[in-house]
C-alpha cells in the first residue's frame, strides 16, 4: 500500500514483554498478574487544535494488569481487566522537547507565522 510517504510502514514496530501468574480461585474463577513492558517505533501524536495526528517519537510504556475471568455457564463468560501504565514516556524527540503536557504548536512557528492578518 501507498501512503504517499517515502519508506513508511503501514504499521509502527512494537515489541513487548509480559511476565504473569494465573491462579483458579474455584473451579469456575480464575485470577490473572502480569507485568508488562512495550517499546513502540512510533507514538501517534494528536493534536486536537487541527483535529489531526501524526506519527511521533518512539515510545515505552511499562505497568501491570489484573484479569478476574468468570465462567458463569460453559457457553457465558464474564472477563473484567484492571490495566495500570506507571509509566508513559518517550525516548526520543525529533525537536526540541516541550515540557508541557499538552505541545503549544505556537512556540514552534516562526514569528512571521504568529501575525493575525
């Protein structure tokens, strides 16, 4: 597929780690740990003043998830995840950072492009 963009990947590359334990409660409830890590080539960068995103930096993300699954008839299952991100951040910057939590796109024009006309 064509995106119009020179060597672009439909996909970003994400790789992962997760390490878990399961324990059956009872015969019909079972109870999931798992501890994750994620490296992602590419974090999807959103910019709600233009309404569009855009592919950003590189990303990692780490945390742990909790699973309770319940099988309430063979046929009828109830799952229920709890998944907490301690930590979000991006590894690298192609410009200079902006230690914002929201990026002001009006420190990255020029000063001619600020003018109201």
């Amino acid at each position: 597929m064509d995106l119009g963009l020179p060597n672009t990947p439909l996909l970003a590359r994400q790789d992962g780690e997760e390490l878990g334990v399961r324990a059956e409660i009872q015969r019909n409830i079972a109870l999931t740990f798992a501890l994750f890590n994620l490296w992602q080539q590419s974090e999807t960068i959103i910019d709600p003043d233009v309404g569009m995103d855009s592919a950003g930096p590189p990303s990692r993300r780490y945390g742990y998830e909790i699973n309770l699954t319940y099988q309430i008839q063979r046929w009828l299952e109830l799952y229920v995840s709890y998944s907490v991100i301690t930590r979000a951040s991006l590894t690298r910057w192609t410009t200079a950072p902006d230690t914002s939590a929201i990026s002001s796109p009006m420190r990255r024009l020029r000063p001619a492009q600020r003018r109201c006309t």
